[in-house]
C-alpha cells in the first residue's frame, strides 16, 4: 500500500521551485505566474529563482473558491 500524504504539500521542503508547485497542485506555469502577478500568490526570489514558500502555497490554496458551493449556485437566476 502506498503512503499518501496528509496534505498535497507535504514533501519535507519548506519551499518549492515554480516547477515543483506546478507538479504539487497540478496548476500549470502561466496559472502560478499569474497568481504571482496578480499578488493571490507570494513567491520569492533568490538570484534568478523563484520560491513559494510552503506555508504562502497552502494558503493560496486554501483562498481558492470551493467547487459547487453556494457562490456560485447564486450566480443563476431564480426563474
């Protein structure tokens, strides 16, 4: 049986490279380089690398909107 981890991002690192974010939430590169942009993302240079750290990668996952909620039930108009 193979071991799952309790949460996508426990991998031992404290930060991860875009690469490896991309692989840890299955968001493509333009997707993490947007939220970067976009300020929803904090990542972090070192030289000519960029880190998330893996506390602002759960956080930003944790702000995502939750598929079928009732936002989103709201959004269409009573007949």
């Amino acid at each position: 049986m193979t071991h799952m981890p309790q949460n996508i991002t426990d991998t031992g690192r404290h930060a991860h490279s875009i690469t490896q974010a991309c692989s840890l939430t299955g968001l493509g590169r333009d997707t993490i380089y947007a939220a970067i942009r976009s300020g929803k993302l904090t990542a972090r240079k070192l030289g000519r690398r960029t880190l998330i750290t893996d506390d602002d990668l759960r956080q930003f996952l944790a702000g995502l909107p939750r598929a079928g909620g009732h936002e989103q039930a709201s959004a269409v108009p009573a007949q």
